[in-house]
C-alpha cells in the first residue's frame, strides 16, 4: 500500500573495453576493463507520521528514508582457453575496486519497526542505528546528518582454472 510502500530512482551505466586475442586456432584470451556506476535514491510514498513509543516506533516506513547511494566498480577480466583434441583448458580472473558511498541521514537511533497498532505484534523490521560522530559536524544538533555519510571501499578478487575433459560418448568430465 501507499502507507508502507516507498519509490526507488535507480541509474546504471556500464563501460567496457574488450580485447579478443587469437594468435593460433586453439588459443584464445580475451580481456575486458570494465567500469561499473550505479546510483540509486529512495523516499517515502508516505508523508504519514511514524508513532514512536519507548523502543517501539509504528506507522509507515517514512521515517527510513531518504536513502542515497553511489557505487562504482573498476575492474579487469581476464579468461584464457588453450583447446588439445579432448581436453579444453581454461583459466582467468577478475581483479577489481568497488567503493559504495551511502548516505542514510534517519539512520541515527537503533528501532524496532511495527506493522499494526498492537504493540505485541512482531516487528516487520529491525534498524541498528549509527550515531552522530562529533568529528562531522555539531553532535548536539539533531538535525545533524553529516554522521549519515558512509564509504566503503574494497578489492575485488577471483581467479579459476577448468579442464573440460572430452571422455568420450558423449560424456565430458569438467574438473576446477
């Protein structure tokens, strides 16, 4: 419903550069450099009040958003095939960074979030709450949301081998 429900603006761009090298019949590597950006925001459908008890917070899930997000992933790939008369082997790999910037500025107090006016109801939703950091700005201000900010940067790592083993009848064994 409108009371419960929330709208999601979402953005993907995708940028490749791809080399396929064949030097000979049965060799092929193909590399790829990839970029990644996906951008999203999500709000309310709701201007709803969110009733708030001691612990107990009921009414629409307004009270979560705004919800921004940033996410760009860079990374190279890399798949190599040598091919023998009953046997394919393959390798590759994936090295990459990805760094995820979130501001979620409602997300400061912890909350259990309840779907109906029985306060012995089970919580639909549970929020672990962030803080305000004093270093980002004034902590007595509760309007306050640079503590909200959030980046996350991590290393993308991955590597396989595989041998297709041609058996014979039919049947290929396919060991990695």
């Amino acid at each position: 419903t409108e009371d419960w429900g929330w709208t999601r603006n979402q953005k993907m761009s995708v940028y490749q550069l791809r080399h396929l090298y064949t030097p000979t019949s049965n060799i092929t590597n193909d590399l790829s450099l990839v970029h990644q950006r996906r951008q999203w925001f999500t709000q309310s459908l709701s201007d709803e009040l969110t009733r708030v008890y001691p612990g107990i917070q009921q009414g629409p899930l307004n009270f979560l958003w705004p919800l921004k997000q940033n996410d760009n992933i860079t990374k190279a790939v890399n798949h190599f095939t040598y091919a023998l008369d009953d046997h394919m082997l393959k390798a590759g790999g994936t090295v990459g960074y990805s760094n995820l910037d979130e501001w979620w500025p409602r997300l400061r107090t912890p909350a259990l979030i309840y779907g109906v006016d029985d306060p012995d109801a089970d919580p639909i939703l549970a929020q672990v709450g962030v803080g305000r950091n004093v270093l980002q700005g004034d902590a007595s201000d509760p309007t306050n949301t640079e503590s909200a900010k959030i980046r996350n940067d991590t290393w993308l790592l991955s590597f396989y081998a595989q041998d297709d083993w041609d058996v014979g009848s039919g049947l290929t064994l396919s060991l990695g």
